[in-house]
C-alpha cells in the first residue's frame, strides 16, 4: 500500500492509564508524557484522513471523549479509544480519526524526535522508506518510563529491561 506501516514494531495500546478525573487532563497528560522523556507535544484532535510520520514515533493520550481510529491505513484495523486510553504509535504506521464525540488528545514525540506528515501518496511513500530505517527507538515508555511495555515490545535485542 501507500502507507508503509511498520513491521518491525507494534502499534502499543494502553487502556485506561491516564488520570483524567480533573479540571485540566491535557496538563496532567503532557506532564506525564514530558516526565517520561515525550515532549514536542500538542493538544488536538487527530486527522480525519489517513496519514503518518516517518521521522518520529508518536503517542496520543486521550484527555476526553471517544473516537474510532483507523490503524493501517484504509483497511487497517478500526480501534475504539475513550479518555483514559493512550496509543503508542511507531513510525510509518497510518492513522485516521474516523468518528469522534468531545475529543481532545495530546501528543508527543521522543526526546530529539521532530515529525513530519506524511499522506497515502507515492511521492510521501519514497520518502518515508529512506527516513523510516533512521528512526531510533525510543529511550524510555512515554507512560511508564523504564517500566513499560516499550522496553519489551520494542526492544530489538530481544532482551527484557
């Protein structure tokens, strides 16, 4: 397909990790994320068409309401996520909101990781296969720093921190 996805890693899904019963879940979450070494964040939404980055993974922690997200590009896989849930997302790897009710999301990026966006096109495609292999994996979970489900399931190494 046009998007490249990624075979190397899997999309991470956490459910209901995020403390969201204050005023203000946006700063609880981008402080988490920015203690967990995430940052170059930003409070949105999520793209109603399909896209994703080459240059950097990326984490959305949902702050309020719900969506559906589309994974994979258009015949991917279709998650439900609500407030609460978080969904590490690796470089290449398409996504799309494709249905939304009161929804804010935060995003951030590894430290040092600066993203682009790219859509479902050849041009974006060449471009994202020579980005795609310079990507590091990220030092710490953006949730649970040197705890998470990052340092196992992404750990090319094979081994188990």
């Amino acid at each position: 397909g046009l998007i490249p996805n990624n075979a190397e890693l899997p999309l991470i899904v956490y459910r209901n990790v995020l403390d969201v019963s204050g005023r203000d879940p946006e700063s609880a979450i981008l402080a988490r994320f920015h203690a967990n070494g995430w940052g170059n964040s930003w409070v949105d939404g999520i793209f109603p068409f399909h896209h994703y980055h080459s240059t950097a993974h990326e984490v959305l922690g949902m702050a309020r309401g719900r969506a559906k997200v589309r994974f994979r590009g258009p015949g991917g896989i279709l998650l439900p996520v609500r407030a609460g849930d978080a969904v590490l997302i690796p470089a290449g790897v398409g996504h799309c909101r494709v249905d939304a009710a009161d929804l804010s999301v935060v995003g951030a990026y590894p430290q040092g990781q600066d993203w682009d966006l790219l859509r479902a096109n050849m041009l974006d495609r060449a471009r994202a296969l020579q980005n795609l292999a310079h990507v590091p994996l990220p030092e710490s979970d953006p949730l649970f720093a040197n705890r998470g489900p990052v340092h196992h399931y992404w750990n090319k190494t094979g081994d188990i921190s």
